[in-house]
C-alpha cells in the first residue's frame, strides 16, 4: 500500500466529502517527504515519523480545503481543524519550527465583511 493510498483511507468521510481520489493525494505525499527530509517513499525508514507527519499533513489538506470551500464556522470543517490540532501537537517534533502548534502553519480564509458594521453586511 503506498502512502497516498494510507491517506486516502485515514481520511474516509473527509476525503469523500472533499471528493479527493488518489491523484490529489500527490500534494500532501510531496508536502510529508519534504518535511521527513527524503525524496522518495523508499528512502522514509521510521515509519511513525512518516504516519504521524501526513496525518498532520492531511488534515492540514483537507481544513485548508473546507475552509475555502465552505466556511470557518462550518461543523466539517471544526471536526477537521480539531483533527489538525491533534495531529500537530503529535508530530510538532519533527518540524523545524514550532509554527504549526502557533496556528500560522495553516492559512485561514478571512471573513470578507469583518470590518463592515453589522448592518452592512451581506448575510
């Protein structure tokens, strides 16, 4: 079973309602290998490393995706970010910097009309 596949099936609901298939894994499989220092699937010996960091990578994915396409307050994509959350403080040790236990690891879509008053907004 390749990395993209273990994944694809960590993920289970969450990448079927994102609509992922194997072909989009190919970011966050990218994304694993650079942090864990390696070029190939081959060459990531400690497996733990390597789980922990694309579970943190994959959710990492899959908020930045849900909040783009859905919105902060969204329940999917809170139980996700909670997910995050998790797999960070769990793989922060194998990260140069601390900065996904921060909150500036991930990029969050800001509210277009936060600094509209409230009568102005679009609801």
């Amino acid at each position: 079973m390749t990395l993209a596949e273990e994944i694809l099936g960590y993920l289970g609901n969450v990448a079927t309602y994102l609509e992922w298939d194997l072909s989009d894994m190919t970011d966050i499989v990218s994304a694993v290998l650079e942090v864990y220092g390696v070029s190939t699937e081959a060459e990531a010996t400690d497996l733990r490393k390597l789980h922990l960091i694309a579970r943190c990578e994959a959710w990492r994915k899959s908020c930045y995706n849900l909040v783009t396409a859905y919105s902060l307050k969204s329940p999917v994509y809170q139980a996700a970010f909670e997910q995050y959350k998790i797999a960070a403080i769990e793989s922060n040790q194998f990260y140069e910097t601390n900065q996904i236990v921060k909150g500036s690891y991930i990029t969050v879509k800001q509210d277009p009309y936060e600094y509209y008053p409230p009568y102005q907004r679009i609801a």
